[in-house]
C-alpha cells in the first residue's frame, strides 16, 4: 500500500526562505530560554537526593510540601511519579544536611501525616558526580557533531557536511529549547535521547543527500533546486512512513511507560518531528546557500554524459 505517491511535485526548495524564518524564530526563542532560564536539570547533573514513596491513596502534593516545609525542607520538590499513589521527593545537596539520614527523616515526617507511606527507593548523587557527568554529556554531543561534519565531508562533499551539521545543529537547540521553555525534567535519559535524535535526524539527511547525489549524476541539466525538490519528492514516502511508524512508538511509550520512560519519549518526539522537517528543508537549503552544484559531486570518470555522448 501506498500512503503517499512518489511522484509528488511539492516545492520544497521554493519555501526554503519561510522555512528559514520558522527556523530563525524557533532557534532565538531556544537560545534565549537556554540563557535567561536554563534548563530544569535533574539530580543526575544537579546532584542531590531523590526519595521515591507510595502512599496507599491518592497522594495530596500540596499536603506533603506543607509537611516537609514545616520540617525545614523548604528546597524540597514534590511531584508524582507514575500513578497518583507514588510520589518522588528531590532534594538538592546542602551543608548541613546529613544526605546518609536524609531519607529516612523525609520518610519519617511523610509517616507522621499518613502511617500507611512507604519508601521505594532512594538515590544520592553527589555534586561532583553531576558535575562530571554535565560535562561529559556535553563533550559527547560535540564530540558526536564533529565526527558527523568529517563523516559527511568524506562521503558526500563539503557543503552537504554544512548542511547535515547545520541540520543536527538545529534539532538539538529545538529540543533542549522547548525543554527550557515549558522546564520539564532533564536528565541522564533526555539527554540519551537527545544523542538518539541526533542520531536518527542523520539518517534521514543522509538517505535524502544519497538521492540528491544520485539525481546530480543523472539530471543534470536542470537547477540544483529544482533537482533537490525532485530527490525530496521522491524519498518523501519514505520519511513520512519511517517517522510516523517510530512516533506511533513513542507515544505508545509516552502514554503507557510511566514516568521512568516520560523525558526520554518526550525528547524524542521532539525529535523525531524536528528532525524530519530538518532533513527535507534545513539540510537541503544548508547545501544550496551553499551555491551547491552537479559538478561538486563528479567524479573524475562522470564526465560524460549522463545518455552516454561526450
């Protein structure tokens, strides 16, 4: 069955200035959330405790910081994890704080309220682990753009490398942006997911560059626009149909996976959306401000004619 013919004549490349736009919008608004608010980074990165409890009803999380702040745990934060019984407690490392007792104080004051509450784990992740752990999460995205940018250069050409770089680029500010912007949770998951965008946007920029490549061998008598929008068209079917069947996935996981499982999802679905609006308009139009041309990617033995006539 065919969702969508591959025969489609969509201008992409016409609408690459407003598509540049939305970019431009999505990537300042990112940036300047990144700087003004930061994101919500998780104990993985922050350090600090987390203590997770099951209450044997709902859990009244307005009732629970009230006992805690009583308590003197005012940088308490309460939410629930999973069901509406499960609550998670994070708190962050202080001085005079024993983090070795912590958990079994927070427990007591919750106990105190409702005898019913128990502890289902408890994690401590110390400041300089989160500390190393930042870096080294942010070392491996550059790390990873970098081997990208010689990856591309080396099988495709230059300007194609800008592109995909520019491309991958792009998705990762999105998805870190809308992250600061709305403050969801990120942690060691959201940032494996940000790796696996990165990832997954890279194999759709280089299926439709492959089909690019291979139409400037052989169509080489019209525009490079017009032969990009001709490769897009053709491997349209393809990315809509991958990229839909991995979001029914994820949002499968959304929905049923709990909380554990809801950053990473929710990261990837970002991505996935991102990634494949990137790989059809920021990669190709990366490539072609780039002034790209057939004659970049000849080989030496291509310069006949594509119909055999010198």
């Amino acid at each position: 069955m065919e969702l969508i013919s591959n025969k489609t004549e969509i201008n992409f490349m016409g609408r690459r200035k407003l598509a540049v736009l939305l970019s431009a919008v999505l990537i300042v608004v990112s940036i300047g959330s990144l700087i003004t608010r930061g994101l919500n980074l998780g104990v993985d990165f922050t350090g600090g405790l987390l203590v997770e409890v099951g209450f044997a009803e709902a859990a009244d999380l307005d009732a629970i910081r009230g006992q805690l702040s009583a308590a003197d745990y005012e940088g308490a934060q309460v939410q629930n994890f999973g069901s509406a019984n499960d609550v998670l407690i994070r708190m962050l490392p202080t001085d005079d704080l024993d983090t070795g007792k912590l958990g079994e104080q927070i427990l007591g004051v919750l106990q105190e309220g409702d005898a019913n509450v128990t502890l289902r784990r408890i994690e401590f992740v110390g400041p300089q682990v989160g500390e190393e752990l930042t870096e080294r999460g942010g070392t491996a995205m550059i790390f990873a753009l970098l081997m990208i940018l010689a990856y591309i250069m080396f099988r495709f050409q230059w300007k194609f490398a800008v592109g995909s770089v520019a491309a991958l680029v792009h998705d990762v500010l999105i998805v870190l942006g809308i992250f600061s912007v709305l403050q969801l949770p990120f942690d060691l998951s959201v940032l494996a997911a940000v790796l696996a965008v990165i990832g997954y946007s890279l194999n759709d920029t280089i299926v439709v560059f492959d089909r690019i490549r291979e139409n400037f061998r052989h169509i080489r008598r019209d525009t490079a626009e017009a032969i990009m929008n001709t490769s897009i068209n053709q491997m349209l079917g393809r990315t809509v149909i991958t990229s839909l069947t991995t979001l029914l996935v994820l949002f499968a996981l959304f929905l049923l996976g709990g909380e554990a499982v809801r950053g990473f999802s929710t990261a990837l679905i970002i991505g996935i959306v991102v990634g494949t609006y990137s790989s059809i308009y920021t990669a190709s139009a990366a490539a072609l401000a780039l002034n790209v041309t057939p004659e970049d990617l000849m080989d030496n033995n291509d310069e006949e004619d594509p119909d055999g006539l010198p």
